[in-house]
C-alpha cells in the first residue's frame, strides 16, 4: 500500500485546486490546449533533468514509495504525474484568484 504513497500526494493536491474548476468556473480544463501550452516547456526539462540525474547517480526514488512504472529512462509515471498536477494546481489557483478579483487576462477582450 506504501506504493500509493507519492500517488496519494498528488491526488491529495488536486482535490485541494481541483474543486475551484468546478466551483468557481475558473475553466482551466476547458481550455485543455492552453494549459498543455503553459505546462509542456516545464515538462520536458524536468523530465529530461530527472532522467540526467538518475542515469549520473544524482537522484532516486524509493521503490517502496512510487507505482514502479517506469515512463522515460529511468523517471517513474508518478514524476510525470508531478509535473502535470502541482502546474495544474497552480493554474487552478491562479484563475481562481484571478476570476474572484475580476483581473483581466491578456488574451479576453474588454466587452
């Protein structure tokens, strides 16, 4: 059951922004391409570091802690997962701030 541990984190994490997107209608999800924009330069160069890292001796994960699957050399899904939920998160929350304030967005026009 350790297994879920770093699982369970992350799950933990999006139930605690998750909630915004439906509540506050911050439409993060909606906008799935935009999102996939702003997280993918990130996603690529902490999966590419990760998977440095690990090939040099620099960086593990304790197997007794993570699912075992292994996604790109060596860096485990539940990595991967991190990179995609904590930037979601922040993006859930950030909208979710912003929406309340009212601040505009660059791309939104003024009507």
């Amino acid at each position: 059951m350790s297994q879920l541990a770093y699982v369970g984190v992350l799950v933990c994490i999006f139930i605690g922004s998750g909630w915004l997107e439906f509540f506050l209608r911050t439409r993060v999800l909606k906008r799935g391409l935009r999102f996939l924009l702003c997280i993918i330069p990130g996603l690529v160069l902490f999966i590419c570091w990760d998977a440095y890292a690990i090939s040099q001796g620099h960086w593990f994960f304790n197997l007794d802690l993570i699912l075992g699957w292994e996604v790109i050399a060596g860096v485990p899904i539940d990595e991967v997962l991190f990179f995609i939920v904590v930037p979601l998160a922040s993006v859930l929350t950030f909208e979710a701030v912003r929406s309340i304030r009212g601040w505009p967005v660059g791309d939104e026009s003024d009507s």
